[in-house]
C-alpha cells in the first residue's frame, strides 16, 4: 500500500502563506475548516511550524520533520517508510513553505483555500503549475474560495 500525500494549506492571493511565524489574516471558518479535515489524521509539519503552533495540531497525529533535531524524521524516505510500516493511507502536509517545497513531489491532491489577503509575507507556498492539477471541487466563501484538486496523471 502506498501512502497518498494531501497538501493543505490557505494562500493569500500571491501565495502569501506566514508573516513572523503567524498566518497574516483572521478567517475563523477558514480555519474551521482546516481543522476539521485535519482531525484524526496524521499530518506533516516541519518542526519550527511545529514548536511555533503546536496546538494547530491537536487532536491530529503529527509527523514532525527537522534536519537539525534528532527526535524528529529527518528526511521524506523516513516518512513514507513509516507510512508503509504502519500501513498509513492518507498523510495531510501542512507547512511550512520548506515543508511544501520538499513534498511537491510526492503530493496528489491539493486542498487549497485561497484567502482575500493581498499583503505583507515572509513565507510563501512553492509556485506550483495549475495546469497540472484537476480542480476536483470548489466552494466559494464571503473572503475565502477553496479549492480540491488532484494531480493530474500525466504529471
């Protein structure tokens, strides 16, 4: 069994992901949202996103990834070993941009919400090509639009 790997993240309008290790905008049910998808699963984060917001992950079963802290899975091989060893069908990546950087590859879907925020940033998620994702489904909010998409199989 191999594991999928499912991308979630809310970008500004320019990819705008993190201003000084806080998401830059307040969209509550935006963000109702992340958490309900999440809950339950395993989930990926990188470990200063992870020390940052440890309580975004409650109630999930985080995987934490660090090139420098060896508690933590240093590398995308141990990950989808443990994956396979544990028979894990679904892993959720949730940032940071270092994190989404690294696992493009390995990712099939993409849960994206794209906010009304157009403004200041230091984290940004990796360009990613449209065309080579499906949107699957899309629901439109007052300041937010989401979108589900899956990579298409060419790609």
């Amino acid at each position: 069994m191999k594991v999928k790997f499912i991308a979630i993240a809310a970008l500004g309008k320019k990819r705008e992901i993190g201003l000084k290790g806080k998401i830059p905008w307040d969209f509550p049910d935006e963000y109702e949202h992340f958490k309900k998808t999440v809950q339950g699963h395993y989930v990926l984060i990188g470990r200063v996103n992870y020390e940052l917001h440890e309580e975004q992950v409650e109630g999930t079963k985080p995987l934490v990834l660090s090139k420098s802290d060896p508690r933590y899975y240093s590398d995308m091989n141990e990950i989808v070993e443990f994956a396979k060893v544990n028979k894990i069908e679904v892993i959720y990546v949730i940032g940071g941009a270092q994190i989404y950087e690294l696992t493009l590859p390995y990712i099939s879907e993409f849960i994206c919400s794209v906010v009304d925020y157009e403004g200041p940033a230091d984290q940004y998620f990796p360009e990613y090509l449209f065309y080579e994702w499906e949107v699957k489904h899309t629901e439109i909010h007052e300041k937010w639009s989401l979108y589900h998409m899956v990579k298409r199989p060419d790609f």
